[in-house]
C-alpha cells in the first residue's frame, strides 16, 4: 500500500502543469494509484449516455484525478505551499507539521 502525503479535505495548490498555480480542496484520495482528485482542477469534458428513459445525455465537466506529485500542501497558518513534518504533540496523537522556518503550525 503506498501513503500519500494530502487526505481528504486538505489545501493544496499544483506545483506544475496547465494547472500550475491553481488552489484547492482533496475531494478523493487513492493510494492505489498514488492520484488525487482536486476541486475545479484538472476538468475535463465526458460523454454521457442517457441511461434511463428520458435522461438526458450530453456533455458534463468533471474533475480528473492527478498524480499526488504534482500538489503540495498549504499551510493553515501562514497559508504558504509547504513539505510536512510529522512529530508527537502532547497528547501522544502523531500530527503533521509546516517545515517552514518562521511558521511551525501543527496540523
């Protein structure tokens, strides 16, 4: 089983591609494929077939999944694309940490 480094529900922005630059949330995690699927990233366009009798069918933008190497996650406190740490907090939970210099927020 690989790990990957964002969960569901996360900020990320793409760190390269045609997609360079843009931010969102995690909206699905596969570990399998080592991808990831983020909101209003990576659209493309799918051909649908209507299934029932009288559904439409036609053409629907959906968001694509993306290789997990390709986002980085922001930070919630300084709100910068950044590497996570890990380290036990006082708890005893394991919780992820900004590499950052200046910033050091656990989340």
């Amino acid at each position: 089983m690989n790990k990957v480094h964002v969960k569901k529900g996360d900020e990320v922005v793409v760190i390269n591609g045609k997609y360079r630059g843009a931010r969102g949330k995690v909206m699905e995690v596969s570990p399998a494929e080592n991808k990831v699927i983020v909101e209003g990233v990576n659209i493309v366009t799918k051909h649908v077939k209507p299934r029932k009798m009288g559904e439409a069918g036609g053409l629907v933008k959906a968001e694509s999944a993306l290789y997990a190497d390709k986002v980085q996650l922001i930070c919630p406190k300084c709100g910068r694309a950044t590497r996570t740490g890990s380290k036990i907090n006082a708890k005893g939970q394991k919780v992820r940490t900004c590499k950052k210099a200046d910033c050091g927020a656990e989340f």
